[in-house]
C-alpha cells in the first residue's frame, strides 16, 4: 500500500509514531506529512527525535492563525500533496485542526484520485458543540472510510449515530507509544532531578480556552492552583498558549508557589507522569496515560469524551466551574484513594499492540458497499 500519515500539533506526533513503525515494518511506501500547527522545537522537533519519527516527507508550515485560517492554510497546502503522491490511504488521527483539514481534502478527491481515508480514534464525543475539538472529531469521522475505535464506548457512539462504514475496534494508539518508552521514562527520572519523591507531587497541565483564554476562569484556576502549592508541590509545564495569556493578563505573579516548567519532551513528561501523586489536567491525552499508569487524574473540564478513563480508569471531573474548595476537595479525594500497579485499570485494547490492528484493517478493507449488511463491526 503506499500510505500518506499526517500529523501536525503535539497529540499527534505520540499517535502516528507507532503507526508510522508498522506501516514501514511491513514494507509500505510511507509518506508522513506534517502540517506544521505546532512548530516551535518544544511542540514539535523534541517528539520526532524521542519517538524516532522519519523526517516528514512535506512540511506544511500552517502555523498559527484563527481556526478557518489554520484549517484553510492545511487544506491548501495538502491538496498539492495529496494529487502528487496518489495514495492508496491517508491516515489521519485525533481531532485537531489539521485533522479536519486533510480529511476534507481527501473526501473531495476521493473518487477521481482513488484514495481511502482512515481515522485513528473515531468515535469519542464529548456533546460539547463549543469545543473545536469536537467539531472536528464528528465531521472526519462523517466523511472517513474505515474508522477505527479506541474504546467500547467510541465504537457505541458510532453506531448510535448510525454511521455505517466500516468501524473497527483498534484500541488506543497512544498507549502503544507510552509502553513502548516507559522504561526510558523510568530512567530519565525528572522527579528526582527535579527534587521531588515519587507520590508526593502534583503534576498540571491546561491549555483549553474555556480555561485559559477568560481571564475570570483562568483567574480562579490560578487561585486554586497556588492553594495547591502551598500544601503539596505543584509541578506546571506550561503550553505556549497558557503562556501567553497568563503575560497578557498579567497574572504571573500568581505562579509564585508553583514550579514552572516549559513544555515538555515526551520522555520527560512520562517520567513525571508516572511518578505524580496525582495529576490536574485538561488534555484529553493525559487523561488516557494517567488511566494506564494507574495515576489518581482530575480532570478540569465540565465533561469528557473520554468516559472510559472515568468508568474503568482513575480520573474523576473536578467540580465545575472550577473553584478553589472544589480543587481542593479533589486533590484530597484523589491522594486518599492512591495509585494503582500499571495497567491494572487499562481499558481493553488499551495493550500496545493498536498499531497492528489498525495497519492489519487496512491490508483486509472491503469497501462497505461491496459488502452484503452493513455496518460491519469487528470487535
Ligand atoms: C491544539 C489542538 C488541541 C490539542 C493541543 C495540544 C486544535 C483545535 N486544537 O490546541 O486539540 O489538545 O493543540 O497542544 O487543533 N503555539 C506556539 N508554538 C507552537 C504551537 C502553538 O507558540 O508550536 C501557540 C500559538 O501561537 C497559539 C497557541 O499556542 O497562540 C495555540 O496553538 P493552537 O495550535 O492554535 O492550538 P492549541 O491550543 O495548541
């Protein structure tokens, strides 16, 4: 198969590198393109270099911009890409801006360019119409040929929303990538170096806009987060975005009684990750790890699309609006009930091997209407 894989904000990288391995393991002429959302060293270069990605083969450079603007530039520059190497598939994963945009790219060239699309986390849903993410997640999910599920939970909302190309359950991806470099994470030992026992920390990450981009919220998040800190150390790499607005609202004064970090490499971030007492985030991401890792996680958002994590995993929601008692409160609850061995909460699927389920469903696709009853759920 000759196969286009594209990649372009930080979650993405963590995603395609085991894609990316199997597709070349087995042969396929692989073509990554990275559209260029995210683009500082610390965003981008530092996970090619850690999760041994090939250079991509074309460099987008979308950049930053409103959301018409990146999804637009990445449509425009991918066309060119898409008409020159005619592939069999392009993969998309994830749900952010670059998502959406290839994958309308190859819903309007499909047919005269014989070209399929698979999605990698099909089928999470937050019923959250605000948030971009979730836009982009229903609408490549609306218009991919194969999509491929990380949970139970992921395969149900596709079938009740009754879309009927071909669905099938890869597990999550992402959880190959974290098994993979666990060992090299335990070895980087970043807790340590930074001064901090295992268990005894807490970790943050938060980048949405309901969080950060209104002063307000942002404001009362900054409140609870300092309370946090002078009770338990308080570990905060912050995301560029986090960054800015807390500059332009000049709330840095705020941070005093947390210890800042600039974003992360991978490695890292496992490493702290992994030796949290507990973790406040609101990245979908972080709340899967954390699921995996066994790691008490609070997420700081009104809901998730990522029930799994909740019903079978360690993270609970933090009561919302966010407050500093609610934050408090959540911490408390969390460190009470502790840490689990890793992968004793692991969802099904969830066991490092999603990369060969997903690189096996393409070599078998039958296209759907080719076939008898539809739609074809291979559990
Ligand atoms: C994007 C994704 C989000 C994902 C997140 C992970 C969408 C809609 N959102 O959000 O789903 O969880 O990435 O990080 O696609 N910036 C830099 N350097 C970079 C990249 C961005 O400084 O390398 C700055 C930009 O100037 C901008 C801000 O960070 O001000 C936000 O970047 P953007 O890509 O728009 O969205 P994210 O908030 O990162």
């Amino acid at each position: 198969m000759r196969v286009v894989v594209v990649a372009g904000a930080r979650p993405n990288f963590i995603k395609v590198a085991p894609i990316v391995a199997e597709l070349r393991s087995k042969d396929h002429e692989t073509y990554l393109v990275h559209t260029g959302q995210h683009y500082d060293a610390r965003m981008s270069q530092a996970f090619f270099d850690e999760l041994d990605l090939p250079r991509p083969s074309h460099y987008l450079r979308v950049g930053s911009g409103s959301h018409a603007q990146q999804t637009a530039r990445a449509m425009a520059a991918f066309e060119p890409v898409l008409a020159d190497v005619r592939p069999d598939w392009v993969v998309v994963v994830g749900d952010v801006n670059s998502t959406l945009a290839c994958a309308l790219v190859v819903a309007k060239l499909k047919e005269p360019l014989g070209c399929r699309l698979a999605h990698v986390e099909a089928g999470l849903r937050s019923g959250d119409w605000t948030m971009p993410e979730e836009v982009n997640r229903v609408l490549t999910d609306r218009v991919s040929d194969l999509l491929l599920s990380p949970s139970s939970d992921a395969l149900s909302n596709l079938l009740q929303e009754g879309i009927s190309r071909k669905v099938v359950f890869a597990g999550n991806v992402m959880i190959d990538t974290l098994l993979a470099k666990l060992p090299a994470a335990r070895e980087a030992g970043v807790a340590r170096r930074l001064g901090f026992q295992r268990g005894e920390f807490a970790l943050v990450t938060v980048h949405r806009p309901p969080n950060v981009d209104d002063p307000e919220a942002l404001s009362c998040l900054l409140d609870g987060l300092a309370t946090l800190g002078r009770a338990i150390p308080v570990v905060f790499p912050i995301h560029p975005r986090t960054r800015d607005r807390i500059t332009r609202f000049r709330f840095d004064a705020r941070l005093e009684s947390l210890h800042v970090l600039e974003p992360l490499g991978y490695i890292d971030m496992l490493s702290l990750l992994d030796d949290a007492g507990v973790v406040l985030t609101d990245s979908g991401g972080i709340q899967e790890e954390t699921t995996v890792l066994g790691v008490p996680c609070l997420t700081l958002r009104e809901r998730t699309e990522r029930p799994v994590t909740i019903e079978q995993g360690t993270n609970r929601l933090v009561q919302w609006p966010l407050s500093t008692p609610g934050i408090m409160d959540a911490v408390a609850a969390a460190r009470s009930r502790g840490r689990v061995a890793v992968g004793e909460r692991s969802p099904h699927g969830w066991d490092g091997r999603a990369a060969q389920r997903i690189v096996d469903a393409m070599e078998r696709y039958v296209p759907a209407d080719s076939l008898l009853s539809e739609p074809t759920v291979v559990r």
